[in-house]
C-alpha cells in the first residue's frame, strides 16, 4: 500500500512508522508535518490522528469476534480517531467482529 501512495503523486511522500523499527525509514515519525502517515496497529497506542482509516478488515474475520486480543487492538486503533474514523473491507456483508455495529456503520 505505501508504494502505491508513493506513486499516486501526493502533495507529501506519506510516512510509514513501526514502534519495532530500531533505525530507517520505519523509526521516525513527525506528526506535525501533514499528509498521510501509515503506522502498523500495534504501533499507534498513544498516538492521534484527525482520521484513522482502518483497511482490510475482513482480514480479521476469521478470528474469535468475542476475542479479547481482538477487542483490545480494535479499541486502541478506533480511539486514535479524533474527528472521523473509516472503516474499510471487501465484500457487501460487515465482517464478523463488527456483526451488532450496523447502525453505526454506514457502507457505501
């Protein structure tokens, strides 16, 4: 996915950020200058974005949506969200861990 951001030709390169990055391109994160920022979910706890997109949720759906792992990660990815929060997956059904939401999800 950051290749293809790269090459769609944004305003700013986007930036792409691990907590488990040690040095390079994945270990410096600087959310004051804007555009696209891509960080990997178990990297975000303590970090806030004004969106937070949240791709390829039907990844997960295969696993237990009672799942207290699941839940957690879920949780600390939907509260980075400060004004919107997008939730994104194939298919026309929610996937299973947010089976109950429908009337807080709006699909297009």
């Amino acid at each position: 996915m950051t290749q293809r951001l790269e090459r769609a030709g944004l305003a700013q390169e986007p930036q792409t950020y691990s907590s488990e990055a040690t040095s390079g391109r994945y270990s410096e994160l600087d959310l004051t200058r804007p555009g696209v920022v891509i960080v990997h979910r178990a990297s975000v706890k303590g970090l806030d974005f004004d969106t937070v997109v949240i791709a390829d949720m039907e990844s997960d759906s295969g696993s237990d949506p009672t799942s207290a792992t699941l839940r957690a990660a879920y949780y600390v990815m939907i509260t980075r969200a400060r004004q919107r929060l997008v939730l994104g997956w194939q298919g026309s059904q929610l996937p299973r861990h947010l089976e109950g939401l429908d009337r807080w999800v709006r699909s297009r």
